[in-house]
C-alpha cells in the first residue's frame, strides 16, 4: 500500500509539473508522421498538436494530477488503492489518444478505454458494501 502512495504521490506533481509548464509554452500547429517498417508491413500514424488539443491537454494534465495527489490522501486506507491508480492512468491514455490522434482507428479505442474505465470505476465503487 506505500508504494501506490509514493506512485499516487509522484504521478500527481509530475502530471502537475506538465500541465503548468505547458501553460508557459505556446504552440501553433505541428504534424508529426510515425513509420514503422517491419519485413514487409508498413504501419504509418500521424499525431497533431494544435492549439485547441494543446490546451485541453494541459487542462487534462493539471486535472489529472490533482486528482492522483487527492487520492493519495483519500484512498490511504483502501486496500485496492493500486488497482484505482492503474485505472485512472488507463483514463489519461485514453484521453490522450482522443486528443491527438486523429485516426478513426484511435479515436474508436480511446471512446472504448473510457467506456471500460466507466465500467472499470462503477465496478470498483459498486463492490464496497454501503
């Protein structure tokens, strides 16, 4: 259990220190092309951060760390804090892939990791006994 704490704890200043510091960067439009090339199979993706993606995911990032550094405190004593720490980091991948992947493909597994992380939450909350 002290080691999801220190996990919590790490995650939210670092998630916290990204978000600020991108709030002192500014960013026009940038398009990067990924090519993976293996035997004979060519596997191309693009990533784009604009300005409107670039903005919601500092927002994500400053939101994010807050709730990591809130659950530190919250979930000291729950004895599946790990498991809502993974689920949550499951939560900013898939919000991550909706922001700056424009691939339908992505866009479809992000929608999908936060149904699962939906699922994932309800299932967690609604095992503790009221």
């Amino acid at each position: 259990m002290e080691e999801c704490e220190i996990l919590f704890k790490y995650f939210g200043y670092l998630c916290l220190f990204i978000g600020i510091f991108f709030f002192l960067l500014n960013f026009n439009k940038c398009l990067i092309n990924i090519s993976l090339l293996e035997n004979n199979y060519k596997l191309t993706f693009s990533f784009i951060v604009d300005e409107v993606s670039f903005k919601f995911f500092r927002i994500l990032m400053i939101i994010v760390g807050r709730v990591y550094l809130f659950s530190k405190n919250y979930m000291n004593k729950d004895l599946f804090s790990n498991r809502f720490f993974y689920i949550l980091s499951f939560f900013v991948v898939s919000m991550v892939l909706l922001i700056f992947f424009p691939h339908s493909i992505f866009v479809l597994v992000g929608y999908d990791g936060l149904g699962i992380v939906r699922f994932l939450l309800i299932d967690y909350y609604g095992r503790r006994q009221s």
